[in-house]
C-alpha cells in the first residue's frame, strides 16, 4: 500500500514572499504526525497546497502513489484526504448534528439543503445518524447535538469541525489547529481519541499545533518541526526534544537543562 501523503520539495509564493520554503515529508498510513512552527511559518499555507485549495509554486504532493499536485480540493478529498480549517467554517444557521450530517463545506461539496432531499434509504440514514452521535459522544458533545452552531464558543465549534471531517472517514486527517480554544484536559482527550483512530482504524493524522510541550504528550509518532517556511527537524518526539537546532531556534533556549 502506498502512502496516503509524500510532499516533495513545495514551495508557496505569495507575491515576494516566500510562505512555504521546499518542504518534504512523507505521512504513512496509521501515522499520527504533529506539524508544529511559529506563526505565520508557513504550516496553514502547506495544508492550503496538500488540499488544492491554492497552487503550489514549486514541489510535488502525491495522494496514494497518485500525482495530486494540481487537484482541486474535491478531487484531493475524494482521493483520501480530508482538512479541518484554522478558522472553522460550520453551518451557523444549521444545528450541531445537522453540521455533521451534511457533507463537508469546504473542498467544494454540493449544496447542503440538496443533499438532504436527496433520497437515501433509511437504513443508511439511521446509520448515518448513528454515527455522527456517536462521533459527538467521542468528542464529548452529544449533550449540544440540537444546539444552533451559532451558540456555539470558539472550542466547541472547534470539536463540531472535527466530527464533521470525520464524517466523512477519511483516510488521512489533516487537522488544523483542532484544539485552539479548547480546555487543556479536554485537548488531551481529544488527542487521546485521535490516537485511537489511527490505532484502531489505520487512520492517519497530521495535526498542526501551536504548543510544543502540549505535541511532546500527546502521543504523536512524528513531529515535523517548521521555522520561517523550512522544515527545521522531523523526527520522534525524542529526536526532537533532543535536537539542539529545535531548542534554540524554536524554543528559544540555548541548552536542554538536565532535569
Ligand atoms: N493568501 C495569502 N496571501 C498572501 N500571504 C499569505 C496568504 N496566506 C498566508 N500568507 C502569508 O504566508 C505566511 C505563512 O502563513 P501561514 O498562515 O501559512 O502561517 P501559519 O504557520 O499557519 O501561522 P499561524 O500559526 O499564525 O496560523 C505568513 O507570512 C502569511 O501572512
Ligand atoms: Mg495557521
């Protein structure tokens, strides 16, 4: 089985400035990688190029042993992969459950209200249904599944985002910032069931994160480590707490203190 995602040498150019530097890295299957940088390091935009919502300047990214480079966010989704965005994007006028039931809105899907007047059997509505409170009670929100998205905090939107990209059982998860907003023993939590999807489905999940000590106890196989558009060290959470280049550039400190 070839791997869900390899990203070869991307570049991304906004006129004069240089956001995504020649990136590589390689995502296997039932991998659970963190992609963590300071802001404005290029980390949204990388994923803006890997879903096809904007054009690489240079590089390659390959979806299943597939050229994708080119692919429109449809296309990408339909090949695997499926994105959160940094900045969620529910149905505010619709209902928790109903966000989950209908299909992503990003990456280009159809019109919502068609898709719920499209016959479906009721089984596979039923099931459906099934799922999304079953997605909800992992992420422990099935108490607001009537709730009006609108109602909703910043976190809790947040968690909405996330059951609805897995809705859609994608194969490799690209989660931007999933946790923003959300309460520290909840965050974990939810990383613990992310864990839990790769482990359990052979899901893979690359998940970017603002906060270090929170990536390094989360449990991720890989942490791929941005600075200034550039991958500035991949590797184990081992490798990278120990890597010197990490501590100093990004840490901002000069030597790992012995503890
Ligand atoms: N559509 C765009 N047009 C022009 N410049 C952009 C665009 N998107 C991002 N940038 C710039 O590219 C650089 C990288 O931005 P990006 O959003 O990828 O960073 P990030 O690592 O996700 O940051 P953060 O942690 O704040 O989310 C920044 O300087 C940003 O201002
Ligand atoms: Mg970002």
């Amino acid at each position: 089985m070839k791997n869900p995602l390899k990203v070869s040498g991307l570049i991304k150019d906004f006129s004069g400035l240089r956001a995504v530097d020649g990136i590589s890295f390689e995502i296997e299957g039932g991998e659970f990688v963190g992609l963590i940088g300071p802001n404005g390091c290029g980390k949204s935009t990388a994923f803006n190029c890997i879903s096809g919502l904007l054009a690489p300047s240079n590089g390659q990214i390959v979806v299943f042993g597939e050229d994708a480079t080119y692919l429109r966010p449809d296309q990408i989704q339909s090949m695997g992969i499926t994105r959160t965005f940094q900045h969620t994007r529910l149905w505010r006028e619709m209902t928790v459950i109903e966000n989950l039931l209908v299909p992503p809105r990003q990456q280009f899907a159809p019109n919502p209200i068609l898709s719920f007047l499209r016959p479906r059997s009721r089984p596979a509505e039923r099931e459906r249904v099934d799922k999304a409170y079953e997605i909800l009670d992992s992420l422990e929100i099935s108490h607001m599944a009537h709730n009006m998205s609108s109602e909703l905090s910043g976190g809790q939107s947040k968690l909405v985002d996330i059951g609805r990209a897995l809705m859609g059982e994608p194969q490799c998860l690209l989660l931007d910032e999933p946790v923003a907003g959300v309460a520290g023993p909840l965050a974990e939590k939810i990383f613990v069931n992310l864990r839990n999807l790769v482990s359990e489905q052979g899901m893979s999940v690359l998940v970017i994160e603002h906060n270090m000590d929170f990536i390094l106890r989360t449990g991720v196989d890989k942490i791929i480590v941005m600075d200034h558009g550039k991958i500035l060290m991949l590797g184990t959470p081992e490798e990278v707490m120990a890597s010197r280049a990490v501590t100093e550039a990004y840490l901002g400190v000069t030597e790992v203190q012995a503890v």
